[in-house]
C-alpha cells in the first residue's frame, strides 16, 4: 500500500541510533533526556547567566503537559567559549539544543566521524548534531525530533525579548490554502509565500498517485512550524502529510475535532475525518490529507470499511 510508503527524512535510514549522544556532553556532561533540575545545576557552573522560561500552555511538539526552555549567555566549556545557547524541555526530558556563537569549531573540530551534507547542513548522524556553518549555528535533536525535522526550527526564546503570546489566527485548523485538485502551477506561489523555504523532490514511483512533491519548511499549524510534503500527480494536490509528535497528539485530535467534528472511523492507528479526506496516524505521527477519492479507496480497500 502507498500508505506506507510515503518518504522520511533519508537520514534516518542511513545509520543506526544510538541510545545515548555525546555532542551535548560538551556542556558540563549533560545528556538528552536529562531533568531540567539537572541541566539547570550544571549549566549554572559554566554560563555567565541563565533564564528558565515556563510555557503554560504548550506548543512545542514534543511536549504533552509541559515545556520550558533555558537559556545560556557565556558559556565555558572544555573546547571553547560559546556565545549562546538554548535547551528545550517537554515534559521535563532535554529533547533539543540550539547553540550560536563559535560553536563549529568545539562540535567539529576534534570528530573523527565525517559529516554527511542535507541542504545547508552537515549532520553528524550518530549524535543528531547539525552544524550550519554560514549561520554559526548547531543544533542537537533528540530521535523524535527528528522526525519532526525539529532542526530546521530556531527557538524563538534564543531571543530573551520574545512576547510568546500567541496571537488570534486561525492556525488551529488545517491551512485552508491546502487545496486539493489545484495545479502546482497554481499552489506553488501560495505554498511558497507560507513557508519558510521550500525544496522539490521527485518521487521514486512506488505511489501510484503521485510523481512530485514540494517539501514545505515552517508552515504554521497549531502555532508552531511545520514541515509539510505536498504530493502531486498528474500536476494536481492530491496527498498531503503535515509531520508532528506523539506529546500533542491530544491538541491535534481536538483541533481536528472543532474543525471537522468526531471521526467516522478509529483503530489503533488511525482516526479519519471529514469523510475519508483527513486522517490522524498515531504510530507515525503525522496528519494526512487526501483528495476524496484516495480517501474514499482507503476506506474500502485498506480499512475494509
């Protein structure tokens, strides 16, 4: 089934995970998945100054019922002073790092693994290390993070000035300029002027439906930006899959929920809306949208309803 063949960031394939990284250890020897009481003590010993922000009401993709964010100036470690850097928690777990301000040298300098290149980054595969260097800047992701191309993102409370007030939008509901039929030549523009950046891909042909998609970087969807593949075929928007986490799954169901009303159809995997054209899959988390055809196939020939 193409269901299941849809394309994920190639770099997860290319090497085993290991459980434990070590490019965070640089930093007074934290690791991912440490308490924020823990990183907080540490980072205290080798930062100038440091600022916890507690989110109320969470938007970070990882994060269940909790997020909070600790910021960094001048900060001494073993390999170098950095200038900056930022550790994001969900549900009190350290899940990503952004750093900025001579940080390639102390993450590059001394690895004896080589660097793989994806668009404007050098990834260290083994410890989920970017570096950009024409930016300064590297971040270290946990696994989930990943999948949600949480690399891509720069934490906006870097920024000690930030308002994180969200403001009144309509970023609870599927963006409505997602629509399905129109041309590429007709959506590019739009998808574009939504995104960040975007960046095309050829499909391998093992989806019937489609034979192009445009990967769409920081697209707004329940507040924070997404990574959002727009599959085309025969030059038309028929599949969408709007990547996120397992922690808001809760938020997207009921954002689906107002939007659409209850779903028609549940399992394990699945909860499908607005007759068979939206789905949200739980084992991979992401949000798919489909061309009511391809939706209407699914339910009789995958869900056997």
């Amino acid at each position: 089934m193409y269901l299941f063949k849809k394309s994920y960031f190639v770099l997860l394939l290319l090497l085993p995970m290991i459980a434990i990284g070590q490019a965070e250890s640089i930093f007074n020897g934290i690791q991912l998945n440490d308490s924020e009481a823990s990183v907080t003590k540490k980072l205290k010993e080798i930062s100038e100054k440091t600022k916890l922000v507690t989110v109320n009401d969470p938007i970070f993709p990882l994060a269940k019922t909790t997020e909070s964010h600790l910021l960094c100036n001048t900060v001494i470690t073993q390999k170098g002073t950095i200038e900056n850097v930022i550790f994001t928690f969900a549900d009190d777990k350290l899940c990503y790092i952004e750093a900025r301000g001579n940080v390639v040298k102390p993450f590059t300098a001394h690895r004896k693994d080589t660097a793989r290149n994806y668009m404007d980054y050098e990834v260290y595969v083994k410890d989920k290390l970017f570096v950009t260097k024409k930016e300064d800047v590297i971040r270290i992701t946990t696994k989930e993070a990943m999948h949600t191309n949480l690399f891509m993102w720069s934490n906006p409370y870097m920024n000690s000035n930030y308002n994180a007030e969200r403001k009144p939008n309509s970023t609870n509901e599927i963006p409505s300029f997602l629509k399905m039929g129109e041309t590429l030549e007709d959506l590019r523009s739009t998808l574009e002027a939504n995104s960040l950046f975007t960046s095309e891909e050829k499909l391998d042909g093992s989806d019937p439906n489609a034979q192009f998609q445009l990967n769409c970087f920081g697209v707004d969807y329940i507040g924070f930006p997404r990574k959002i593949e727009a599959r085309f075929g025969d030059g038309r928007l028929n599949v969408v899959w709007i990547l996120t986490a397992k922690g808001e799954e809760d938020r997207i169901r009921k954002a689906l929920i107002l939007q659409y009303g209850k779903p028609i159809f549940v399992d394990e995997t699945w909860e499908v809306f607005n007759n068979w054209q939206v789905a949200l899959r739980k084992d991979k988390p992401e949000v798919l949208l489909m061309q009511q055809q391809i939706g209407l196939d699914y339910k009789t020939n995958y869900f056997k309803q």
